[in-house]
C-alpha cells in the first residue's frame, strides 16, 4: 500500500472506530487493515490510535492527523477528477468554516438545504463561536469576520457593513424610560461584551463629527457571546449595541426597542476572510461564492 492508502485506511477506522467495519468497507481483510494503521504509526513516529478489545479511540495526535487526512484526501480525489466532465453533483469533500451563531442561525443554516440538494456529496462543517479562531492552525477554510482584519497573511473578501442600532427591551423602558440623548446615558444602564471575560470593556459607542467615541456606562453584567448579549437586553438587564440586521425581526415584534438613532455605534465591516497559504480548491471557492451571495441578501 502507498502512504495515500494507508491515510485512507486509517481515516476510515477512525470514522468508524472499528477496523473490522473499515476493512468490510474498504474490501480489504482485518488484517491488512490494522496493518495499513500500523505503517502509518511507525512512518510518523506517533501512536494515532488507543486500541482495546471494544474499541478503538484517536488519540490527541491522531485527532489532529485525521482533520489533515480529510483534507488531503479531498484534495487528492479532487485532483483525479480535475478534468472530468464537470456535473452539478460533481463537487465533493469537506469545507470547514466559522461564524458567529447568530450569522449561523439567520443566514446560513436556513440557505444550507439549497446548497447541498445541488452538491449532495460536499461536507460542510459550521463552527458557530465569538471568538477569532486560528485560520491555520485550526483549520478552517473560511471564516465569516465581523470587524477589521488586521492579522498578517490573512486575505479579507469584503460582504458589506452591519448598520449598528441601540436596543432596550419593553420591560427597561417601562422601569427605566428611553434615553433621548447621551447625557441620558449617564442614568442608564448597559449590557457589557466581552470576547475574554475579565478585560475592560468599551462602553458605548457612536459617532461624533465622524470621530469614534467610547462613553464609559454603568452596568452590572458582562457576557461574551452574542446570544447571550441578546438574552440579557430581553430580559431588561440594560442596553445593548448590535448589527440591526441581527434583532430587526424582534424590533419588527416589539420585543426589543430602537433608541438613540441619532447616534449609532460606527458600522461594522463583514468579510470573508482566509488564509493565503495556497491557492483554493474549487470546493472552496464555489462554497466561498455561495456564502459571499448568501450574506449580501442577508444584509439587505
């Protein structure tokens, strides 16, 4: 066998955590399956899996091969199909990406079904996380980043801007009125975010003759994903500041209240972004291309 086949031997115990299964699936006899495994380990110097008479379980370092495995392994059959006849199933393997889960939520889980009725043998898998993962060492394709792209080596696909609105619930405006202008701030209340807990938070944000300004509040919670940032206005913990593309159904409701138009937080750029560490698999691309579409409509 070539090292390509024992990578597939080995992914395909580790999907389903028997090398009897793997070798009925593959046609092979046990034998050489647990052989091919074998190969592998001593080729790379690491042990991939914890074998016991139940089951066979990857361990850290075989994790961390398997996601390599599957990419190479799509790339590969990409490769050999390069030049075929293009079809509309024609698209295989796996694209990983991240998001945050309220983009997850109302934009691209929704519009999924779409895409994988058309490409039924794409693997799509959808991190939904607050924080800004490692491209790289993480191993996402793409990434759906709300904010400035600054990191080095990183190429940002511009989608659009999120206008920015400043929300109350029913419930605090009831308890506390509706500030009309910045100085009512000073007897309000806001929701504090925080990617990592325990740094000093911005305050309220908006735009002052086109300088950014950061007007520090009071408040008595700080959360650090936007689910729960949301879940804390509509249960009138205080007021938040958030992409009005992302609570426009529960303005629209009457759950949550606009307030302060006039002075909104500066919009906030969402791209694309991805690693410039080799050029893209056509997977990618088009899945890029799906999601760009999917984004822009989901802003208008």
């Amino acid at each position: 066998m070539s090292f390509l086949d024992h990578m597939l031997v080995f992914s395909r115990v580790a999907e389903l955590s028997s090398f009897t299964q793997a070798a009925d699936s593959l046609g092979l006899p046990k034998a050489s399956a647990s052989n091919a495994v074998q190969q592998l380990e001593n080729r790379l110097g690491v042990r991939l899996l914890h074998r016991t008479t139940r089951k066979v379980v990857l361990t850290h370092d075989g994790q961390a091969f398997y996601e390599r495995c599957k990419d190479a392994l799509s790339d590969m059959d990409e490769l050999q199909t390069m030049f075929q006849l293009q079809t509309p199933n024609a698209l295989k393997g796996r694209v990983r990406l991240d998001m945050s889960t309220v983009v997850a939520r109302q934009a691209v889980l929704p519009r999924l079904p779409e895409l994988l009725q058309q490409h039924p043998q794409l693997q799509v898998e959808i991190s939904s996380t607050e924080r800004r993962v490692d491209l790289v060492r993480e191993g996402f394709d793409c990434v759906v980043r709300a904010g400035k792209v600054t990191e080095p080596g990183l190429i940002a696909r511009p989608v659009g801007a999120l206008r920015m609105a400043n929300c109350v619930s029913p419930g605090y405006a009831a308890r506390c009125g509706l500030p009309q202008s910045i100085d009512d701030l000073a007897r309000h209340t806001l929701v504090h975010y925080a990617a990592t807990l325990g740094v000093k938070t911005t305050g309220f944000e908006y735009l002052e003759q086109g300088a950014e300004i950061a007007l520090p509040m009071q408040g008595a919670i700080t959360v650090n994903n936007a689910e729960a940032y949301q879940a804390a206005c509509l249960a009138g913990l205080g007021l938040i500041q958030v992409p009005f593309v992302g609570v426009r159904e529960l303005i629209d409701q009457g759950r949550l209240l606009e307030v302060l138009p006039r002075w909104p937080a500066p919009p906030m750029p969402l791209s694309l972004v991805y690693a410039n560490r080799r050029n893209l698999s056509t997977r990618v691309r088009y899945v890029m291309d799906w999601l760009h579409g999917v984004l822009v409509d989901y802003l208008q």
